[in-house]
C-alpha cells in the first residue's frame, strides 16, 4: 500500500464468505417480491412480468435471500471507502473448497501485489 500520508485512490475487490440460517423461507420470499414490486423496473422491457419474477423467488430461497442482501452495507460508514458495485449470490449446501480455478489465480494475484507493495 502508500504511504499514509500520500493520497492514492485504489480499486479493490472484498471477497467474503457469510453464512445464514433461513428461518422462514416464505417471509424471506414475500419480503424479496415485496422489494420486486417497489423497484423501478420498466417491465415491458424485461423478458418476464413481475409475477413471474415473484414466482421464482418463491421457489428458490437461495435466490430470494440474493435479491435482499445489501452488499453496499458492508463498507457503509467506513471512512475514505466508497461503494462501486459487486456481485452477492446465495447458494445452498457447504461452503466450496476453493474458488474457482480463476477466482484462485486472481486471489494469488492479488496477494502477491499486496506483498510487493509492503
């Protein structure tokens, strides 16, 4: 990394494992239609129509719980970080072994990166 006192603005990637209990599926899925319904969606221009999209929530948790996570929260109050964007998806089962092959790469990468700049 910089110095302290050098002012640099640097992209990174947070790669984080959360594990959840789903204690009520039905009131997970009915709070993600919910939140399908406020969304400014122009559904003409989708392929599906809301209930469609609502019917699929409710029949994959993993899904639903995805549409209502909030990944921006996980950097919210933190001072010098703003959010860009990401990616949360939920799947159901154990937690894999390792990353994908080129998940694994980049995340080897990256960690070489970080020692070179110390």
């Amino acid at each position: 990394m910089t110095n302290a006192g050098t002012p640099s603005t640097r992209t990174l990637h947070l790669y984080c494992r959360v594990e959840v209990t789903v204690t009520d599926p039905e009131a997970l899925a009915e709070h993600g239609v919910a939140e399908l319904r406020r969304a400014d969606i122009d559904w003409a221009r989708e392929e599906d129509d809301v209930e469609s999209a609502a019917d699929e929530l409710r029949r994959d948790v993993a899904r639903s719980l995805a549409s209502v996570v909030d990944i921006s929260a996980l950097v919210e109050g933190v001072p010098g970080v703003e959010f860009r964007g990401g990616l949360c998806r939920a799947e159901p089962g154990p937690p894999r072994a390792r990353h994908t092959e080129a998940e694994a790469e980049a995340e080897a990468e990256a960690e070489a990166e970080a020692e070179a700049e110390r």
